[in-house]
C-alpha cells in the first residue's frame, strides 16, 4: 500500500511527457500502446515454447494470465510483462530428451519441473519480503550469475546448429536449403536490430524470422527446393476456441534439471526492477520481494495447464525506454490482448508451419545472446578477472557447461546446467573461506 493506504494507485490522466506508473495516457493512446507491448513480447514469447515442443497458443494465453498475476503482487506498482523465459530452455530439453522444434513427448514431465521452479522462486520472494534482498546479492554476485547465464547459452549451441541443419538431404544439385535459410534468419535479425529505423528495431526476432519464412516459403513451394509449407491446418482451425492444456507429471530427476533456473530468473527479475526504478526515476526495491512471489506464482498457473515458465521482458523494458510510458495500466491491456490470441486455434496453427530451419536460424541469435548477456553482467558490473577466484570460478564453469558435463547424484544425473549451476555456486563460496 501506499502512502495514502490504497493497495493499487489511483491513476491520473496525463497527455504528454513521461507518464510514470501511477499516471495513464488517453483512453486510445493507452489500447495503442498495450497492443505495442504485445507485439514486442511476441517474436520471443512465442519462439521458446515452439523450440520446447510447447503449444504456443498456451504460452501466449498464460503470458497474459502471468502479467495480470504480476500487476496484482505488486499493486500495480511495477510496469511490467511476463512472458515464455529462454532459462527454462535447455533443462527442459535435456530433461525431456525432446528435439527442439518439434511437439515434446514429455511435456508433462516438463510441467512438474516448472512448477516446482515456481515454487521455488514464491518462497525465494517470500524471504526477499521479510528479510530484504541483499543476501541474494552475496550468494549470487555478478561474476556467478554471468558465469551461470553463459554456460545455459553454451548447453544450447548444439541444439541450435541441429535444428538450423536440418534432417532432410540436400536437392540434386547440392542446393542445402535448411542451412540456408537458417543463415538467412540470423542475418535478417542482425541487420533489423541494427539499421531498421523506430520500432522495427525493436522487434528483429518477429520481422526477421517473418522473411526467413518468406524466403522458405518461395523456395520450397514455389521452386520445389524443399518440404512445402503445409496450411491445411490453418484452414481447418477455427477462429476462436480452447487451447489443448496438459497436466504436469512431477519427476525427480525432471526436478533437479529445471529448479535450479530460478538463479537465473531471480538475477533477471532483480535487474529488471532496477532497471525500471532507474527509468522512472523511482527506487523499487521495497516490491523485489513481491515481484518475485508474483513471477514464481505465474510460472506454477502457467506449469498447471501446458504454459511455459515466466519471467519480466526485456523488449516490454525497451518499448518504455522509447515511449516514456510506464504506465502499469497499459500492461492490463497488453496482457488481455495475450489473452485473446491465446483463444484463437488459428492463430497457433499459423504458428505450427514455421519450417523447422527458420527456427534453427532464430535459435543461434537467442542462445547466443544468452550466453553474451554474461559478458555484459561481467562488464556493468565491473567483475574482476584478475582475481584468480573469479577467473578459476567462470572457466570451470564455461567448461562444464559447454562439454555438457553430466554427474550422477543419489539416483539422477545433473546435465551441464545443473553441474555448472550449483558447481559454480559451492566452488566461489569454498574458494572466498581465506579471503573472509
């Protein structure tokens, strides 16, 4: 609550300028800038269910149903969207032994894994609310969280170059078109991030994975150089009706492989607050705890029915920077516009025909930017390399990472995430007993 005893603010009209959480633009302005917001989250709310074998229309149902979640934890203080976490990626595709790209066999297994992530991350916002942030700071210090966020981006290379090449044997005259459609991707989403001028540039995975698809699209079924698009399904979809929801099966071993990602969520969702406290020019921390309880909370709703695991969005972060509308009411109608394309069959059949190389072409641009975002953890916040504690802590876990390093622990085997996680985690702290 506030000052004034109000759970949520009363917002003020204003029409120009900054317009900061409690404050709204025009009733036009204010749809407008929601339907903004969903088509910035779209390109990579919706591409990391597809490449976990997810239905999309249930990810993008429960990104909406995630965002109201969020809005109510924190008394609609905190501006932003909750959508599908690249995190949860690799840990569910080792744990599921799924193809990425293709319709998960396991996706009930999955399921228990981000429930109890959720869980996990609830109870992380519970003690954040009673005993203050810092100590999440000091168990997991930027050198940690860089080192952590890279190894997941390295796990995932192999998948990303499997889906980019393709099964199927090249045409008669050696044309490869899998492998070059998935350069085409990649370079598409680099020039539009790039050169692409106003918003365009705000949304390279969307517009960039769209010509990839053109490009297969004219090639395959209009030169006969690969599998043609098959739009049956689109045709055969109705416009509106119920998404096809699946409930969780808790495995152990699923467990072990997909909670740890809550290190990860926790760093971003920390950082996005901050983020956000220093664009409005308000400090924030006093709602982390609840932010992280509305975010753990979305991701279990989302786990119960077939949805992905959530977390806040970069791009919602960027479209605010741009705009200067922070406005926590613009995220009510972003998040009912998610919801009604959750209700369209059609629209997830759409999503369905996406060839399988331009998904292999968007998934080297996502995991390698996972794995960068660790060089800029290191570099804001100034990490120390020269420290030989922090140099043997990151190398080590690069590695394991990287060669996906497997362990078998009391009956169930931790995969390369899970090893460079919590390896990282115990050998900084053992390495830091001199210095303390």
């Amino acid at each position: 609550m506030d000052e004034t005893g109000r759970y949520f603010p009363r917002w003020t009209l204003k029409r120009e300028g900054r317009i900061l959480p409690d404050e709204r633009p025009p009733a036009f302005q204010t749809l407008v800038l929601g339907l903004q917001h969903v088509v910035a989250m779209f390109g990579s709310t919706v591409l990391a269910p597809i490449i976990m074998g997810f239905d999309p229309n249930v990810s993008i149902l429960f990104s909406g149903l995630s965002t109201l979640i969020f809005f109510i934890a924190v008394g609609g203080r905190v501006p932003s969207y909750l959508g599908s976490s690249f995190a949860f990626i690799g840990p569910i595709l080792v744990a599921t032994g799924a193809a990425a790209g293709s319709p998960n066999p396991n996706l009930a297994v999955a399921l228990g894994g981000i429930i109890a992530a959720g869980v996990l991350y609830a109870l992380v916002g519970l003690v954040v609310s009673f005993a203050g942030h810092r100590w999440i700071e000091k168990l997991m210090p930027p050198v940690l969280t860089g080192a952590i966020v890279a190894a997941i981006g390295l796990v995932l290379a192999p998948i990303a170059i499997a889906s980019a090449s393709g099964t199927s044997a090249a045409n008669p005259n050696g044309f490869q078109l899998s492998r070059w459609i998935a350069i085409l991707a990649f370079i598409s989403v680099g020039a539009i991030a790039v050169y692409a001028p106003g918003m365009a540039r705000r949304l390279p995975i969307l517009i960039g994975g769209a010509i990839a698809y053109l490009a297969y699209y004219i090639l395959a079924n209009g030169f006969g150089l690969g599998t043609p698009v098959d739009f049956s399904g689109v045709s055969a979809a109705p416009w509106f009706g119920w998404p096809h929801f699946t409930a969780p099966v808790f495995s152990l071993p699923a467990i072990t492989l997909i909670a740890p990602v809550v290190v990860i969520l926790v760093a971003e969702n920390l950082g996005h607050i901050k983020a956000i406290g220093a664009m409005t020019g308000r400090n924030l921390d006093r709602y982390l705890g609840r932010a992280f309880i509305g975010d753990g909370l979305a991701t279990i709703v989302s786990g119960c029915f077939g949805g992905a695991g959530m977390t806040t969005y970069a791009e919602n972060m960027g479209v605010m920077a741009v705009t200067r509308i922070f406005s926590t009411l613009v995220f009510l109608v972003a998040a009912a516009f998610a919801i009604l394309l959750g209700f369209s069959p059609k629209f997830g059949a759409l999503i369905q025909t996406i060839p399988a190389p331009v998904i292999g072409g968007l998934s080297i641009v996502v995991f390698g930017l996972i794995a960068a975002t660790a060089g800029r953890i290191w570099v804001e916040n100034k990490v120390d390399f020269s420290d030989p504690r922090n140099l043997i802590t990151v190398g080590i876990a690069l590695v394991l990472g990287a060669g996906n390093f497997k362990l078998a622990v009391a009956g169930f085997t931790l995969d390369g995430i899970g090893t460079a996680t919590i390896g990282a985690i115990l050998f900084y702290h053992l390495l830091g007993f001199r210095s303390r």
